[in-house]
C-alpha cells in the first residue's frame, strides 16, 4: 500500500459532499431525466420548445455530475480552469463545425 | 502555503500548486477527451439529415431502451461517489459492493449497446450504409469503448480491494478512476440529449 496517497489526500481536497448530498443530486438528476425523456411524448409539443427543454435538462444533469460526483464544486479552482477551458473549446468546435456544415437544431434545413 | 510547500516536500506527487500530480493530469486528460467528443458529436450534428438513403435516426432509434441504459449509466455515477466514499471512511466491505455494482451497471449499459448495434446491423444499417450509420456508430462506439476501459478500471480496484490492497489511504486511486467514470456519464449525458432526443 502507498502511504504517500494518505499525505496526498488532505492537501488538496476542500472537503467532499456527504453521502445524503449524493443520494439528493441522485435523485434529482433521475427527475430532470424523467422530464426530459417526458418531454419527447407531449403531444403538439412545439420542436423550438422541446429542443430547449432538452438542452437545458442536459445542462443541469451535465452541471450536477460535474459539481458534486466530480467534487469540482469542492476541489481547486485550477482544475476548474482545466476542464471548463477545453469544455469551451469543444462547445464552440460543435458550433463553428455545425455553422460551415449549414447544420442548426432550432432552425429548418433549406 | 507553507503547509503546501511542506507537503510538497514530503510527497514526489504534490506539486508547487499543491494538487496531486496524479488528479491533475487526469482533469488535463479530461480536458482533451471534451475535445475528442466534441469533435464527434459536431460531426454527427453536421451530417445530421443528410443521408441520401436509409435507415435514418427516426426509423431506428429506440428512445425507452436507451432511456434505460442511460437511467443505468446515471444510477452507476452515484453508485461510483458512494464506492468513493465508503473507501475513503475504510469501510471496505461497502467499498467493495459498490465499486462492484458500478462495473456491474457499467456493463449492463455496454450490454445494451452491444443489443442496440446488433439490432441496428440486423436492420440494415451498418458503419458504410450511410452518413447516419457512419457518424452514429463512431461516436457512440468510441463511447461504448470508453465505458469498457472503465468496466475493466473499476473491476482491478474491486480485484485490489478483495486482496487488501485498497484502503482509505489508496483513496485516490478511486477517486482518478471515478472522475473518468463520471466523464464517461457526462459524455452520455450530451450523447443522448442530442442523438437520441431532439428529433
């Protein structure tokens, strides 16, 4: 067993969430997957209208996991600027990739 | 920061920022996988609805099965935080059955794609049928393979763990492991909003 990872561990860590914070971001991320798989059945549901709603449940399930499975919400800002740098990289690589191709979610195709 | 730099002395693995070479490199790993996805899920975006010919995403999905998996997925992240937390109290009996259950739920997830792909192969579509099949299965193939790594990630530390040779003081080998399997779910998280969901 390495002992280092013992002095590793309280060096960096600004404190986890408990078990219960788990078990409500858990339950809570089931819910907003309820909602946006039940969106997708509402009849007459505009497409403008459904496409938000999946897209922000995405964000908020996205955002929760990040924050507190991840413990990004507790941890260093430096790793923070780690990942939500390259995360940005990426948003604007699907949206400057989906520009040139002619392709948006929102709009109809010509 | 005194008590950083003292840290830092004593451990080959804190560096002058005072985190953990090991955490860090991974967040830096995750940054570029972001990239990696992104790159795949534009692409799929882009050809989106420009196949010429058939089977397109409207005649082949199956929105409540992969509702399942995903639901299977999102549970197993949970099941990963509590194996987390269990190893880092030295709690080893609950380390073990949780971090079993999350590679249990991960292979049930890699269990349904393997159904889903055959099942799409039995329809017609495969990698060369059409740009849907082209940009569908390399994305979510490149994701299924990213789940296995972390089946067979998470089945060694539950193998350490049997032998004893996983501990509260090892907690940051779960921990690594964990922010790997939380991306995974993140990256299904973008996937089956934006593949399976918006029409």
């Amino acid at each position: 067993m390495d002992s280092s990872h013992a002095a590793a561990a309280p060096a960096h860590d600004g404190g986890h969430a408990t078990v219960q914070t788990y078990i409500r971001v858990a339950v809570v991320l089931a819910i907003i997957t309820a909602i946006e798989i039940g969106a997708v059945y509402v009849p007459g549901l505009p497409s403008h209208a459904l496409v938000t709603v999946i897209i922000i449940s995405g964000i908020l399930k996205f955002a929760l996991v990040v924050a507190f499975f991840m413990h990004l919400r507790y941890d260093s800002k430096l790793l923070t600027v780690l990942f939500v740098g390259p995360l940005i990289i990426a948003t604007a690589i699907i949206l400057a990739i989906m520009a040139l191709f002619g392709a948006y979610l929102l709009l109809a195709r010509a | 920061m005194a008590a950083e730099h003292a840290a830092a002395a004593h451990d080959p693995n804190i560096g002058c920022t005072g985190l953990d070479h090991r955490k860090m490199g991974m967040w830096a790993f995750l940054g570029s996988e972001c990239m990696f996805f992104g790159s795949l899920i534009g692409t799929y975006l882009s050809y989106k609805g420009k196949s010429i010919n058939g089977p397109g995403p409207h005649e082949i999905l199956n929105i409540p099965l992969t509702s399942v998996s995903a639901f299977v997925l999102l549970m197993s992240s949970l099941l990963m935080v509590l194996a987390l937390a269990a190893v880092q109290r030295n709690d080893m009996k609950w380390g073990k059955i949780w971090l079993f259950m999350t590679a249990l739920f991960g292979a049930g997830f890699v269990g349904f794609q393997c159904y889903e792909f055959t099942h799409f192969v039995h329809q017609g579509l495969t990698l060369q049928t059409n740009l849907f099949g082209s940009t569908f299965f390399v994305l979510t193939g490149f994701h299924g393979a990213h789940v296995t790594g972390g089946v067979i990630w998470l089945l060694a530390l539950w193998v350490l763990a049997l032998r004893g040779r996983l501990g509260a003081p090892d907690s940051l080998k779960v921990e690594i492991c964990g922010l790997y399997w939380h991306f995974v779910d993140i990256v299904w998280i973008a996937i089956f909003a934006l593949i399976y969901l918006i029409p």
